[in-house]
C-alpha cells in the first residue's frame, strides 16, 4: 500500500499528459489529489506503537514512521486544495496549453511522497532533487523575463545545496566506516541504531553540509536568495505549494538527520548551528519585509522567517518541538492561504507591487478579507493556528532558562509584525486606485472556496486542536527528542 501512494500520482500525471484536451485536463488534478489524500487517510489510520513505523515497504526503502504522518497528511491536503484553485486558475486561458504545468504538479505530489516516505539517505536525496526539477517547469510558466531568470536561479542555487547533501551523505556514511563497522549502510534505522559508535568528527561535518545542503531547499537564511524571485514569479498556486509543501519536505530531511545526532548523544551540537541559523532567518527577513513593494515578495521573506522559526523551536527542544512539528502545518496551511488570494489580488489589479494594489476589500471582498485573515494568522494574531504554536516555542524558551533566545526571538516577531503590518493595511484598505478601470478578475467559487477552506483549518487549530492531530504531533516529538 505505501508504494501506491507514489505511484497513483505518478500514474496519473503520464494520463494528465495524454489527454489532448486543455479544458479537461487540470481537473484530472484535483481527482488524483482527492484519491490521494483518501488513501492517506487509510494509511494513517494503521495502528502503530509509540515511535514505531505503522507501515513499512518489504525492502524498508519506504516507512510511515511518526515524523512521516506529520508532513504526509500535510502535503496531501495541501495538493487538493491547492489542484482545485488550479482548475479554476487555468479554466481562463483554455486556448493555452497547460500538458506540461499540470504533468509537473502530479509528478511533484510524487516526488514529495517520496521525500516523506523514503527511509534511505541515498533515495531521500535522490527525491528532493526530483522535486527541484518537477518544480522548475512550473516557475516558468508566464514565460517572461523575471520568471526566466527566477527559474534559473532556483535551479542553480537548489542544484549546489543538494550537492553540498550529497557530500554529507557520503561523509555521513564514511563515519560508519571510520567507526570500524563491516560495511557502511544509508538507512536511517541502521544509522540509529549505530549513531552513538559514529566517528563524531565525520559526523559533525556531515551535519553540517547536511543542514547547509538541505537548509538551501528550505530557505533558511543566508542561502535563502532563491526563494524570494522564485516565490514572487511562479502562478499563486505553485506559490502555494512551493512554501507550504516543498519547504517542509526540505525541513523533514534536516529533522532526519537531527535525529541521527540526537541518537549518538550529540544533539547540543546541532541545536546551537540550528539556533544561529534561525535567528539569522528571522533578522534578515525582518529587515526585507520593511517597506517590501512587492507583496508576493512579501510572503516570500514571511517564508524565510518562518523557516528560521522551525528550526529555532527544534533547536530549544523540550515542549518546543513538539509546537514546532505543530508550526509546521499552521505555516503551511496559512501560507498557502495567503498565496492564493494574493493571486487573485494581482489577477484583479494587474499587478504585484504596493503602489499600484489598495482599497482590495472594496473590490474583492471575499479575498481582500482573506488576505487581512491571513496577515493576522501569519504574524501569531490569536485566535488562528500559528499564534498557538509560536507561543509554545516561547514559552518553552523562557521555561527552559534560554531568556536571550526567547528575548530576540520575541523582538523579531514584534519587527515582523510591524513591517509586514505596513504593507498588508496599505493593500485592503482604502478607496481602489482609479486609473485601475474595471476589474478584469471576478471572484468565483474556484477562486475562494479553497482559500475559505484553508482558513477555516487555521482558524479549528488556533481554537481546538483535534485529539488524531495531537496524538500524531505528541508520537512524533517523543521520536525526534527520544532518537529512537
């Protein structure tokens, strides 16, 4: 069964691409991410021991181990939701050919569930590469100049953090050697298992390229240049995806390897370049979100802190990471709201930048309140999601006796949320500029019943967060910290 979670979407997009009809073929996308999530639901639903796996391949290649169910659930939702504002998206241009844009989206939901599934350092690698290139074809789908060379960017800047991986990997298995074990291995159990014999000094280097390699893939400041271009030139719901769905696959490697160092007694280790690195995401986000004319661009930088605020809140440990796990899924929940009505913002202006966008509630109410909603959730505004675990982390900072952590990180939030605030009011309120002319964008049920969805799931975590979900979150903190 778990094979079939990669193979439906992969299966499906070699259909998407034979069908000759563009009219007909993006809603194919939202049936296979709706077969997928239903299995997911089955898959999740397998009893399982505390940090065991409830599901494993035959060749343990593929495992559904309690960090797996975190990001799987995630990433399936996110699809479905997002593949039904993509019909809707490219139902306006019927007469433009959408065969390659709609085989890449199926053929990144596999590679993604790869990435998740994968219990093998070499075949999670070779995954996360494969989702680079599936998500290349997308940024480029205005064929323009801008989008040309954020595509090109994105390839370059990816391609040289995956490489960096794929050298700690090889250190990584070169430890196993240097120890004096038999013969290297590359799965992650048998890592675990023998992490404390680990040569510390190769294991430290691993790391380190490891979180280097992996943290560009996620955007983690100061190797996070890709990110803002590619985010603020693809179509919204590749936006989406690329921030609530690539990044956290990004996230779950670096967690991968966490786990390894925890499992060899060498956590404090990795939680201090963790620190650093977080609190560098969220400074420089900060200070690129100050006056920030391009809003998509804005959500962009909003990515990179959030990034930082994972890795600050595995990095505090305790109680922080179980709200960091739980950061991942408000994150990406609110993040793709955000990008999918800030697309229907530029589809209704003609434009991405702040001079030429305000008065939004006027003129499209429906996703100018959304887009309000969902600065308010981004930026930890109670009652939505995202305030519930960014509190935890600092509370958890402070009850731990980390006060400058919890200090600056505090400081940053505030930074954040006024620099952010700036623009967000400047775009939903007001009179709509008017040299604009009519709006050439109408509000459909396409264009915001997805983003209602998404919001009415920040809004149910930020109020109650579901018995299945806190069991889920609660299984997969006690692995991560246990490093078993």
């Amino acid at each position: 069964m778990v094979w079939n979670l990669i193979l439906i979407p992969l299966g499906m997009a070699a259909v998407v691409f034979a069908v000759p009809s563009n009219r007909w073929r993006p809603w194919l996308l939202p049936l296979t991410c709706l077969g997928h999530l239903a299995l997911v639901v089955v898959v999740l639903g397998q009893p399982s021991l505390l940090g065991q796996p409830s599901l494993i391949s035959r060749e343990h290649w593929l495992v559904l181990d309690p960090l797996a169910k975190v990001f799987l659930g995630l990433i399936s939702s996110l699809f479905l939701l997002c593949t039904f504002y993509t019909a809707g998206y490219l139902s306006k241009e019927p007469e433009r050919s959408n065969r390659v844009f709609c085989t890449c989206l199926l053929l990144s939901l596999s590679m993604m569930t790869l990435v998740i599934l994968s219990h093998h350092l070499g075949l999670m690698w070779v995954a996360m590469e494969a989702t680079t290139l599936t998500m290349a074809p997308n940024l480029y789908f205005h064929r323009n100049p801008r989008s040309l060379e954020a595509t090109w960017k994105y390839l370059l800047i990816c391609s040289v953090g995956i490489a960096l991986a794929l050298l700690g990997s090889f250190f990584l298995a070169y430890s196993t050697l240097h120890a004096g074990l038999e013969e290297s291995t590359l799965f992650f159990d048998d890592l675990i298992r023998q992490a404390p014999t680990l040569s510390r000094p190769w294991m430290h280097a691993a790391f380190i390229l490891l979180f280097v390699g992996y943290g560009t893939k996620m955007g983690l400041a100061p190797m996070h240049t890709w990110l803002p271009d590619a985010h603020g030139e693809a179509p919204a719901p590749v936006s989406a995806l690329l921030s609530g769905a690539l990044l956290p696959c990004a996230f779950l490697a670096i967690l991968r390897i966490y786990h390894i160092c925890v499992a060899a007694g060498d956590a404090a280790f990795a939680r201090q370049i963790m620190l650093a690195i977080g609190l560098l995401s969220m400074a420089m986000a900060a200070v690129f979100m100050i006056r920030q004319r391009d809003f998509k661009r804005l959500l962009a930088y909003s990515s990179v802190e959030h990034m930082g605020i994972l890795v600050i809140g595995i990095a505090i440990g305790g109680w922080a990471t179980f709200a960091a796990l739980l950061h991942v899924i408000n994150n990406g929940l609110t993040k793709a709201s955000l990008f999918l009505s800030a697309g229907n913002l530029q589809s209704a202006f003609g434009s991405k930048q702040t001079e030429n966008v305000c008065g939004a509630l006027r003129r499209l109410p429906l996703s100018g309140g959304l887009f309000l909603a969902g600065f308010l959730a981004i930026t930890g505004s109670p009652p939505f999601g995202p305030f519930v675990s960014e509190f935890s982390i600092l509370t958890a900072a402070f009850s731990t006796g980390q006060y400058w952590t919890g200090s600056l990180y505090l400081l940053l939030l505030l930074v954040v949320f006024l620099g952010m605030g700036a623009t967000v009011v400047g775009l939903v309120l007001g009179n709509p500029p008017e040299t604009a002319g009519p709006a050439p964008f109408q509000e459909s049920f396409w264009s915001g019943a997805p983003i209602v969805a998404l919001m009415g799931l920040v809004l149910m975590l930020g109020l109650c967060l579901p018995a299945p979900l806190r069991e889920i979150l609660q299984e997969a903190a006690v692995f991560l910290e246990t490093g078993r």
